[in-house]
C-alpha cells in the first residue's frame, strides 16, 4: 500500500530519522567500489580468489537489509515504500552479478590477462556503475542532473552490449572450442550486470518522473 | 385545495431532498475512511449514518435560520407552492445533470430552486433578501449563504494542505505502528465529520419545513420542532444507508491515491470546516468541502499527481448550479404548483 510521503524541502526544516537517500547512495557507492575492484581483478590478471569483490559484496547487503528493516519501521518515506524497495533490490543485483562473475572466472580458470575486450567491458561496467551513484546524489536535490545521469547510466548498458558483440565475433574466429565457451561464459556474466545497471536506471528514471 | 395537504407535499419533498441529499453527500462522508480499509464498509456507512442523523437532532437551528434569512416572503399558504416548486427543482436539477454528467452540488441546487420560486411567484426579487457583506464573516441574508458556499471549498482546501504538512513535519519521525492509531483517529474524525454534515444539511431542508409550517399556522414557533429534526434526519440516514459506491471511488481514489494519513487528514480539514459552518450558521456544500479537502491534501504531497479536473468540476458546479436550478424552480411552478396556488386561492 501506499504511504505518506515527506517533501524534500520539508525534511530541511524536520530531519527525518532514516534518511532513505543517504542510505541509498551509500549502497550504490558500495556497489561501484565493488564493480571497481572487479574491474581492478580483472586487469590485474585475476589471479588468485578475488575477496575485494567479496567483502564488498557482504557490506552491500548489510546496508540492503538496514534499508528494509528502516523501510519496515518508518511511516513517512521521502517517496513511495516500493520504489525505494525496488530501487535497493535492483541495485545489490548489479554487485550479486560482480561476485558471480568472479566466481565464474575463479571455477572456469581462463587466463583473461590477454583478453581486452574483458577489460573494456569491465570499464564500461564501472562508468555505469558511476553513473547511478551520480543519480542517486542528485536524486534529493536536482532532478534534472538525475535524470541526465540515469539516462548516462542507462547508455552503458548499450556501449556494453556493442562491445560484447565485437567480442563475440572475435572469439568465434578461434578454433579453441574448449576456450570459447568458457570466455563466452564470462562476456554474457558480464552482459548481464549491465542489464541489472539498465534495470536500477529506469528504475530512477520512474522515481525521477513521479519526484518532478 | 386544503393547503395541508400542500404542506405534507411540501414535508415529503424536503425529505425526499435530504434523502438524495444523503445519498451523494453521505458517501463523500464515508469515501476515504472505506477507501483506505481504515474501517470497515459496512460499519462505516452505519456510523456515518448514526451520526447524521444525531447532528440533525442535536445539531442546532443556524443554519435553518440562515436558509430562511434569504427570503422574506410573507407567512401565508402561497409559500407553499413556492417552496415544493424550489425543492422540486432541486431534486429533478440534481437527477438532470447526474444523467447528463454536468457537475452538481445538492445545497447550490437548493439554494437556486429557492430563489427561482420566490422571483416566478413574486414577478420579481423583492422578497429576496440580500442582507449585509459586513466584512465577509458577518455576512447576513443571501450574501451568508453565497459567502459561505463559495469560500468553504477554498477554505477546504486550504486547511487540507496546511494540516497534511503539519502532520508529517510531527510524524516525520514515526514508526509505522502509527497506522494503527490513525485508523482508530479516522474512526472519530468521520463521526465527527458526519455529525456536522448531518446538522448543516438536514437544517436546510428543516428550514424550509419550518417556513412551511408557519405559513400554514403562523402562531407555530420559529423553533424547528422535535419531530421534523427526526423526520429530516432519519430522511438523511436511510440516503448514507442507499450508498454510492462510485462516489466512493471518485472522491477515494479518483483525485489521487489517497492514504490512512491522508484521508485522516482530509477528513479533519473538511470535519473543522463543517463544524465552523454548523455552529456560525453557514449552509455549505459538504460534497464539495471534502472533494477540495482531498484536493488540498494532494496538492501538498504532490500537486501533479492530483486529478484537477475534479476542481473544474467544482468550478462548473458553481457557475451552473445556482441559474440551473432556478430556471428549473420557474419551470416548474409555472407548469405546476402555479396552477395548485390557484387551487388555494380559489
């Protein structure tokens, strides 16, 4: 169900006791730190067991679970309880898809030293990701930044998906059928976090419509 | 014609009003409490229409006598004719524009048939009486009523914004088991709201009843008796029991989504401007008090997501309404309690 909303101007003058904004942008800046050290892995060589990603991972959730547990208790949120839900829910799917792609390149032992269209898409993961913490901090006090933001956001999902077809090809004009499927494996691991960061985009751009 | 039987006619109709009376405003009453589940339908619409009928009987006689204040036409039998005329016209104008989808107000409607009788019988307006502006709030005669009609939406809405920022500057820091008590809360601020609707709109039928009784028997007392504040609001009860789920919807649902705290809050502005309304003597559109609460309450938390057409609506309502309702009075008693006038006379 729907609940009272607080206006932003108002919470200036009455402080709110959780403040749904900071506790979002403080898990959206946890979520590009944990894509950063992603990408930090990846161009090292990922070599080794990657537990950056991990412990960046574990902090997320403890601010999901702070979030739902404020979002259960607290009456009047700064916007609608299910937006926030969601935009929460959307954004530790982009860090979840971080640690699994670890795990992947961990459990299928490739050499990604050589592969630079993975270190492409691993940057282009982090402009995303940076893109939503930009989002997320105009959110309270310049909608038409966020919206610019969200939709920069939501263009790496685009630059992500060109990139992974120019590697697609060039993969499949090798012979190796062994290490084909393996990388492939990893290209659609790493497809699929831009998908989530497109998904917390137009999450925002929602919020951002119904805020204006 | 023996004017008594005029007089029951003239009885019959004002209940027959307040009925429809009760039926469209009755669930503009009830509209948020049932729309936000706060309490349940069934027991919504029997507290409702308790509380009605308790503000007609306990709700005092300012309002009926502000009513009467608009015309000063003489206690004789020919009122009679002049009032069934005005409350006919009321209640077919109210009927017309439902099936033609025009936007209506029952106490605008009232208002109109009123003065349209009086001006077709008398051949003119010196029976109106206009009264005093005085600064607005001491208003007297017509100017109260028409003071009173147009400026309690505003007001509405106004108190509607203002208390929905106070109470989240309070409850800013709330845990949610507040809900609990702002259901038990609306619980109150709907009885109360329907208490002052009950005695604000059954004094305006009453009002006329009385004037009809005088005219009949001018020794009868001004004082509206014990029996027509039953008649008027039992008349008013069995309308919020006949229940209007699309208005429910309209007010509930259809300006924006309301909430508990908001229907609380709505049900408090428009319950503080009826009461004010009750007790000061002023005849107020109820429906259109809640609609602009609602608006009001919107409009604070957030203006675009807030219906607005409802507002043209009411804007139409008060354009239309009052002229409306007056040419169909004219009709009316031209085609047909004009001739039951001769009847008496003769």
């Amino acid at each position: 169900m729907d609940n009272a909303k607080a206006p932003n101007w108002l919470t200036k003058i009455f402080p709110p006791q959780n403040n749904f904004y900071e506790l979002l942008i403080s898990q959206s800046s946890k979520t590009l730190e944990g894509v950063e050290a992603l990408k930090v892995w990846i161009d090292s060589g990922a070599q080794g067991r990657c537990e950056t990603v991990r412990t960046f991972e574990h902090e997320a959730d403890d601010i999901v679970k702070d979030i739902e547990k404020k979002l259960t208790d607290t009456f009047i949120t700064p916007f609608d309880r299910e937006d926030i839900y969601d935009l929460s829910r959307n954004l530790d799917e982009v860090i979840n898809g971080a640690k699994s792609t670890c795990r992947e390149i961990e459990a299928l032992q490739i050499n990604v030293a050589s592969d630079n269209f993975l270190k492409e898409l691993a940057a282009t993961l982090v402009e995303g990701a940076r893109c939503l913490l930009a989002t997320f901090e105009y959110l309270e006090r310049d909608l038409p930044k966020a919206a610019e933001q969200a939709e920069l956001a939501r263009r790496s999902e685009n630059r992500t998906s060109k990139i992974y077809r120019q590697a697609v090809r060039t993969l499949f004009a090798g012979d190796d059928l062994k290490l084909i499927a393996k990388t492939k494996e990893i290209y659609n691991s790493l497809l699929s976090i831009a998908q989530r960061i497109d998904i917390v985009g137009v999450k925002l751009e929602h919020v951002i419509v119904k805020l204006r | 014609m023996d004017p008594h039987a005029l007089l029951i006619s003239v009885i019959l109709i004002s209940c027959v009003f307040t009925y429809t009376n009760g039926f469209q405003d009755g669930s503009s009453v009830a509209a948020t409490a049932i729309a936000t589940k706060a309490i349940p339908p069934y027991a919504t619409i029997f507290i409702v229409a308790l509380f009605e009928f308790m503000g007609a009987y306990f709700g005092g006689s300012a309002v009926a006598q502000a009513i009467r204040s608009i015309t000063s036409y003489p206690d004789r039998a020919s009122i009679l004719p002049v009032l069934a005329s005005g409350l006919t016209a009321a209640i077919f104008w109210n009927y017309f524009t439902r099936a033609v989808k025009i936007p209506s107000s029952s106490t605008h409607a009232l208002i109109g048939g009123i003065l349209g009788a009086v001006i077709t019988e008398s051949h003119g307006a010196q029976y109106i009486t206009w009264g005093t502006i005085d600064h607005v709030i001491q208003a007297t005669g017509l100017w109260k009523v028409i003071f009173s009609l147009f400026l309690s939406p505003l007001i509405g809405f106004g108190a509607g914004y203002l208390l929905l920022l106070i109470m989240i500057a309070l409850l800013i820091r709330a845990n949610r088991k507040i809900e609990k008590v702002i259901n038990v809360l609306q619980l109150f601020v709907t009885s109360a709201l329907a208490f002052g609707h009950g005695a604000n709109d059954t004094q305006k039928a009453m009002g006329l009843i009385v004037l009809a009784l005088n005219a009949v028997d001018p020794s009868q007392s001004t004082e509206i008796p014990n029996w027509v504040r039953i008649l008027s609001g039992s008349a008013m009860a069995f309308g919020v029991i006949s229940f209007a789920p699309g208005i429910v919807k309209r007010i509930g649902q259809g300006i924006f989504k309301v909430t508990s705290l908001h229907a609380l809050t709505a049900q408090a502005a428009s319950a503080i401007v009826v009461l004010y309304g009750s007790a000061s003597g002023g005849p107020i559109s109820a429906s259109q008090v809640i609609a602009s609460s609602v608006i009001g309450v919107g409009a604070a938390q957030r203006g675009k997501g807030v219906h607005w057409l409802v507002a043209r609506d009411m804007l139409a309502a008060w354009f239309f309404t009052i002229p409306g309702a007056a040419i169909m009075a004219f009709l009316i008693h031209a085609v047909f309690f004009h001739w039951l006038e001769l009847l008496i006379k003769g």
